[in-house]
C-alpha cells in the first residue's frame, strides 16, 4: 500500500519555526516529486511547494517564497517541508502528496494528478 506519513508539525509562534516530514511507505519515494498543499479554515487548498523527484527543481508559492524551504533524502525515503518566520496566516492543516511532476499551472501549483497524500499535520501560529 503506497503511504505517505507525515510528522512535525505543532505550534509555534510568529517569526518562529517548524519542520514537516514527509517519509514514503510502500514505494520509492525517488520516483515522485512531492508536493505540499495547505488548507486554511474559511479557504481552499493551497499549494504551496514542490520539489521534483530529482531534488533539482523547487517551486514555492509567492505567499511563503523567501521563507520556506523544501528539501528531499531519497535515501532516507523523506521530504521536508522547513517553515521559517511564520505569520499567522501560515496556520492551517498542511499535507503533502507524490505527483509525477511539479504541476505548475499559471503561477499555480496543482493537485490534479497527486496521489498517495499525506493524511495531513496540523500548524499553529500563535504567540
């Protein structure tokens, strides 16, 4: 069965950070670029990086670009997602998901072909 499991997560205050883990169950993780979406309460899914199956190619939505970082170990079977100088609106319910491919349309990270995802960790921005 093809798993993503994440860890990390929690709560942190403004300017604060955390560390988000992605580790692959079932498959090789090599084999797919990972993505990360966020879901604020009162709004849709955001996506929000992306970092090819290669490590080579990074993507980041202009909200968090500057302040997060994507990372991979295809040996370790791991992707991370590094939140840096949170602001409040970075709270939310943050998941990540394989793709075949950074799908960046428009400016606009897609989730139209994710599949497996994560079952989502939970990000707290308070003081």
């Amino acid at each position: 069965q093809l798993q993503l499991l994440q860890s990390g997560g929690g709560s942190a205050p403004p300017g604060g950070s955390l560390t988000l883990s992605c580790e692959a169950s079932g498959f090789q993780i090599a084999s797919y670029a990972i993505a990360w979406f966020r879901r604020v309460p009162g709004k849709g899914r955001e996506g929000i990086s992306c970092i090819s199956s290669s490590g080579q190619y990074k993507y980041f939505a202009n909200s968090v670009k500057g302040r997060f970082v994507i990372s991979r170990d295809n040996a370790k079977n791991m992707a991370y997602l590094q939140l840096n100088n949170l602001k409040p609106e970075d709270a939310g319910t943050y998941y990540c998901g394989g793709d075949g491919a950074c799908t960046v349309t428009y400016g606009t990270l897609s989730d139209t072909g994710v599949d497996p995802w994560g079952k989502g960790t939970l990000v707290t921005v308070s003081s």
